[in-house]
C-alpha cells in the first residue's frame, strides 16, 4: 500500500519513509470481515468449518469478532506499489500508517487471536464442558 498510504499520511518524513522501508507491505497482503459474536456451539461448529480453510484465521478485538483472511491483494506489485494506485478502493485511500503492522503485529491488539484450527478447537473445548457431547 505504500504510495496508496502516503497520500493521506501528514507530511512527515518518518510516516514517508515508513512505507518505503516496509519490504512486505502487510496492509496488502489480507482483508478482515467482521461476524456476529459466536455463543452456541452451533456458532462455533461454523466457525471451526470457516478456519478450516487455508489463510483464514479468527480474531477478536474491542471492536468485536473478525475473520482474518490472508490473502494478497491482486494489485500488489512485485516492487510493494499499487497496481491501481490512480482507482484504489476508498478503503485503501483511508489506510493511515501512524501506526501500521511495521510498528507492531497486528496480534498485540487482540484480546483474543485463533491462528488455526487447533487453536480454535481448544477454545472451544474449554468454553464449552460437553463440547463432544
Ligand atoms: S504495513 Fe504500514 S508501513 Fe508497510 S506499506 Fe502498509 S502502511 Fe506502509
Ligand atoms: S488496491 Fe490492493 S495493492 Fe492497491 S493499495 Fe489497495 S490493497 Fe494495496
């Protein structure tokens, strides 16, 4: 997102140079989706059958429950530029870098992160006492 990003940064040269010195360009490489907080079981048999599926991952935050799904953006260039940069999406165009993924993993927000299914199935058993039942 670099070039994307710095059109809307203030004029700094330390938020500037952020996006030229971030070699993976991680606000490219996946999109979030917000769900309905799972409670029942049912809810989250269905989430388990959503984690099951490679690059998807669960997080919850203050803001509520999301799926994270990784995947790069088609228009992510070779060298970390839009492909699109002049039509971005709006979204692309709010992105603000002040603090990004190349301060800090995204992970260090959550209050509650699920990586894979593993992890989301021990969740599920310690929630729920008779999650085999
Ligand atoms: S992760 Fe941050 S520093 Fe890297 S390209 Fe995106 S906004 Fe810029
Ligand atoms: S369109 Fe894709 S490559 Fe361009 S800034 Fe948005 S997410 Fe990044």
């Amino acid at each position: 997102m670099d070039q994307a990003v710095i059109a809307v940064l203030p004029p700094s040269a330390y938020t500037q140079s952020k996006c030229q010195r971030c070699t993976n360009s991680k606000c490219c490489t996946y999109f979030t989706q917000a769900i309905d907080a799972p409670r029942s079981k049912q809810d989250f048999d269905h989430l388990l059958w959503q984690i099951s599926h490679r690059g998807v991952q669960v997080y919850k935050d203050k803001s509520g429950w999301y799926l994270l799904i990784n995947t790069s953006c088609a228009h992510l260039q070779p060298d970390g530029s839009c492909g699109v940069y002049e039509t971005r999406p709006q979204i692309c165009r709010d992105y603000t870098n002040d603090f990004c993924e190349f301060d800090a993993p995204a992970e260090e927000g959550f209050d509650l992160f699920f990586p894979d299914y593993e992890a989301l199935l021990a969740y599920c058993k310690k929630r729920f006492k008779r999650w085999g039942a």
